[in-house]
C-alpha cells in the first residue's frame, strides 16, 4: 500500500497505439507520476508480468488485442484484477461504457483528451486505491486477530481439560494430527467432499482438543481411578460429553450467532456415539452421527489403545489397528475406517513422536 504522501510515486501505464495520444498523455502526467508506455495489448500484457503499474490508462480500439481483451485478461488473475482500469476511447455509445465497466474498468476518458480533468481523474483513482487497499490490509489484519483469538481460546480450553488428566499430556497433540491427516484424505471422498473443505478441517483441528473438555465436570474419584468403573461410576464418566455440549453451548451463546465453538461443541458432544447406535449420549446411528464425531471416534480410540493409563498399559500398534478393524460398522463408520488403515503407519508415526512415556514409545518401535 502507498502512504498518504506518496501518490506521486505511483506509476501509470498509458497503452495507446497513437502516438500523439501518447505525447498528450505524456505531457499532462509526466511531471506528476512515473510513466510506462506501450502501443499494442500484447506488449502491455508483457511489461506488466515484468512490473506491475499502479493504474492503466487503456486504448479501446488498437490493432490486434483490444483493451477490452486486456482488460479481460487482467481481471482474470488474481495477481493483476486490482489495478484500476481507466479506458481511452474516442467511442461515446452507452452500450460501450457499460461493456468496459462490466468488464472491470473503473472509468473512461473519452478523446480529445482534457490534460486537467486526465490528471484530476488519475489522481482520483490512485487516492481510490490507496484507501481501497489500506482497508483490505486492515481487515487481513482483523482476520488474522480472530483466527489467532480463536486458536488461543480452543487451546487454552484443551489445556483445561488436559490438566484434570495429567497422565495424558500428548494425548490432545496426537488427536489433532489423526484428526487433521484422516480429514485430508477424506476430503475427497463422495460421502464427506461437501463437508471436508480445507476452512472446515481447520477448524476441525482447532476444535479437536475440546473433545474431553467436559471431563472438568466428572469428579477425580472416578476420572483417576486405578480400577474398572462401577456401572454407576461409568454411568457419570459417560456424562462428560454432555458437560462438554452444555459448557460450550454457553460460551457459543454469549459470542452469539453460529461461533467457531460449534463444531468443539458438536466434536465433544459426539465422539462417544458409535455407528450401530449403541454409543452415548443419544444413541446416534450411522449418518445421524456428525462427520467430526465419527473422525474423533477413530482418532481417541486408537490413541486409547496405544497409550498408558492408570488403569491399563499400552497396547501394541498393530493390536489396535486390529481392534479398529474388528469394529468397522459397528462401532465406527466403515470409510472411515478404511482411512485409518491405510495411514496406520502415519498414525503411529505420529503415536511416537509425541509420546508421553517410554513403554509407549518402545511398544510402538517395536
């Protein structure tokens, strides 16, 4: 972006294949702004791949392309649709102007030209893109703000329920990275394409640590317990997703409206549903399941498998890849699964690097 006090420093490019258009043009701007000139469409095209101008003063009618063609091309890529466009054209139909408006022009200068108003016309239109263009960096700014305000949120949250569970510190690391790398390979898959777009799975990865937020709620007693749960003790460890839902439902509230906390909300209310429905809270089956739950249930499970616990060790890797397939259909969505077992050894590359103990680490070497 141009500072304030720098719209003499602009350079203007003059595409005309008349050369007194061009000395008329010349002699009005060449004290004010730097000048490119050139006198066919494709020599312009050319000199602005090599260095792009700050606005165009474009002929309409020229030998070979015209301008509205380059004007065309440029506003096709992305990398030149911002300059601003002003056309040169001794034409004054109605149907002219509103075609090279349609096309992306900004304004016209119709021929003989006035060298105060061509001058007063380009100095508006850089003064334009100038403030244009301070806005756009404004709002890249407030954008990249709030995705860090979002990331800092939902991390501070995983880190929340991370310490209620001290024995699985890269548990929430692990779940990201299966998370994110089965989304990737899904997002492509008929079933889960119109889902899976890459602003989705990233925020399918910021949320994914909020998975267990709700284990806040479940008292240590049962959280840390060595041994098996009792039917009653499970009964309230199994109330943790429903402690997740409400506890993000009144944080989405406040934000109001449908806030980034959605699909954290969505991902800890139903990782624990199964695809026959015999999973909890609600019993969900199949398709009713969201696509976030049904990736989360693949990732935890396989992470519960290989990990440590107080109340159980490490299983070996290929047990449970074993035990995952064994449960295609019943407790997970089959394609899903079929995801996982061909980046199973993505999965527990990422198993070992962020392992938390060394019989984990040596069980996964193995």
């Amino acid at each position: 972006m141009k500072p304030m006090d720098e719209i003499s420093s602009c350079t203007v490019m003059i595409v005309d294949d008349t050369e007194t258009n061009i000395d008329i043009l010349v002699e009005a701007l060449g004290s004010d702004f730097n000048l490119q000139v050139t006198m066919d469409g494709e020599s312009a095209l050319k000199a602005i791949a090599y260095k792009m101008p700050d606005l165009i003063l474009l002929d309409i009618m020229m030998p070979g392309m015209d301008g509205y063609e380059v004007c065309r091309r440029l506003k096709a890529s992305p990398e030149t649709r911002g300059i601003p466009i002003v056309f040169l054209t001794a034409m004054s139909e109605e149907q002219d102007e509103a075609r090279g408006l349609a096309l992306g022009a900004v304004d016209y200068i119709t021929k003989p030209f006035s060298p105060p108003l061509v001058k007063a016309r380009v100095r508006n239109q850089l003064e334009l893109k100038r403030y244009r263009d301070h806005l756009e960096d404004l709002v890249r700014e407030r954008t990249r703000q709030l995705a860090l305000t979002q990331e800092v949120t939902l991390q501070s949250m995983g880190t929340l329920a991370e310490y209620r569970d001290p024995e699985t510190g890269g548990h929430i690391r692990r779940t990201q990275e299966y998370i994110r790398i089965l989304a990737e390979h899904l997002k492509d898959h008929p079933r889960f394409r119109d889902r899976l777009n890459d602003t989705a799975i990233e925020l399918l990865v910021k949320s994914a640590p909020l998975h267990d937020i709700g284990k806040v709620g479940v008292r240590d007693n049962i959280l840390l317990k060595p041994d098996e749960l009792t039917e009653e003790e499970f009964e309230t460890m199994k109330r943790h997703t429903t402690y997740g839902r409400d506890m993000l439902l009144i944080s989405e509230k406040m934000l109001g409206g449908d806030s980034f906390l959605s699909m954290a909300r969505e991902i800890a209310y139903t990782h624990q549903e199964k695809w026959d429905g015999t999973g909890y809270p609600r019993g969900l089956k199949g398709e009713e399941i969201p696509i976030s739950g049904r990736l989360m249930a693949v990732a935890d499970v396989y992470d519960a498998l290989i990990s440590k616990r107080i109340y159980k060790p490490p299983y070996p890797h290929d047990t449970a890849v074993a035990i995952i397939l064994e449960e295609r259909g019943s407790h997970f969505d089959p394609d899903v699964v079929d995801a996982f077992l061909k980046l199973a050894d993505a999965f527990k590359k990422i198993a070992l690097e962020h392992a938390d103990f060394e019989e984990e680490r040596a069980l996964l070497s193995a």
